[in-house]
C-alpha cells in the first residue's frame, strides 16, 4: 500500500507539471500568433514606406509612451498615402502590454482612427537599452548594423507571454529588422510629423 502510495503521487505530481507546462505552452503560442499577424502588418507597411520616423524622436507626446515604444510611417500601402503608428503601451502595472496602431491621412490628423488593439501580453525588456544585449531590446529602434545603403532600416522586437504562464516562464520573443525600400528617395521628414492626441 505505501509503495502503490508513493507511485500514485509522483504520477500525479508528473501529470500536474506536465499540464502546467502544457499550459504554459498554449499560452504563449496564442500570444506569439497575434504578434505574429502585427509584425505582417508592420512590414508591409515599412516595406512599402517612403518615411520611417526615427523611434527615438517618438515621446509621450507623440504617442502616450517613452522613446523606442512607438514608431510612425508614412507609407503607400494599397496605394493609398497614409501615416501609421504603431506602439506598444502598458495600462497597469501588471507587466503585460498591447501592440496598437492608428492611421490618419497626412493632409489631416482630425482623420485619425482610435488606437486599435492587434496583439495582448507584450512583456518589457529587461534593463536599459543596449543596442549589443538582446535582452534589453525595446519594440522598436533604428538598426544601422551591416547598413549597406540609405535605406531606413528598423529593428522589431516583441517579448510575448501568457499572465497565466507560472512565474519562471520566459517569454517568447520575435525579433525581425525590416527596411523602407522607399526610404532612399528623400521624402520630407516632415511628413506625418504632426500627430493626433496620444
């Protein structure tokens, strides 16, 4: 009976851990499928763009978050001009964020769509940015490494988790570096330069 004892709770034990993780799993993969659909949105915007502002010049201001949270566009996407922005922006204090974005049309930024939830649990960074620690990565900043032309060249990086994930959990994270094909012809910076309020 003791033996039968020990075997039924390390079987359960097991089973437990397993369908955390499993769990875990599910979470995460349903997190990473939504950013996922984001970062298509977002290169195809920045491939067809013809201005990528610099992440850095995007503040509270411009986009209710700090530097490196939110990056504009200008683009032609669907042959239509358009600005875009996307950010990514924490409500509470729980460490989960969302990537949103919105778009107006140059000539007018009373044209502005509300802010438009794609994909939930972002996770932050950990430290301050260090553009040579990919742990410190922030969502968006301008990747001038092996730059071989005037092409803008913009670095993504989205951390996604689950809230219901157990606390030694890593998120996953996916990371891609898209260029402005357009960018090399000139467009004025002061394109989509006005904002609507954050």
């Amino acid at each position: 009976m003791t033996i039968f004892s020990l075997l039924t709770a390390i079987i359960v034990s097991l089973m437990i851990t397993m369908m955390g993780q499993a769990s875990d799993n599910l979470g995460r993969q349903r997190a990473v499928e939504q950013a996922r659909i984001g970062l298509s949105q977002i290169d195809r915007q920045m491939r067809s763009g013809n201005l990528i502002l610099n992440p850095s010049l995007d503040g509270v201001e411009q986009s209710g978050v700090p530097q490196y949270y939110s990056v504009r566009i200008f683009t032609q996407e669907g042959g239509i001009d358009k600005c875009v922005q996307w950010r990514v922006i924490y409500y509470d204090t729980s460490g989960f964020g969302q990537l949103e974005f919105r778009q107006w049309d140059p000539a007018s930024t009373a044209s502005a769509t509300n802010w438009s939830r794609v994909a939930s649990n972002v996770t932050k960074p950990v430290g301050a940015f260090s553009t040579a620690d990919p742990e410190t990565w922030p969502p968006f900043w301008v990747d001038a490494s092996g730059a071989a032309s005037d092409a803008q060249s913009i670095r993504i990086t989205l951390r996604m988790g689950d809230p219901g994930a157990e606390s030694n959990a890593k998120p996953q994270v996916l990371t891609t570096t898209v260029t402005g094909r357009n960018t090399v012809f000139g467009y004025s910076p002061l394109t989509c330069s006005t904002v609507p309020a954050p």
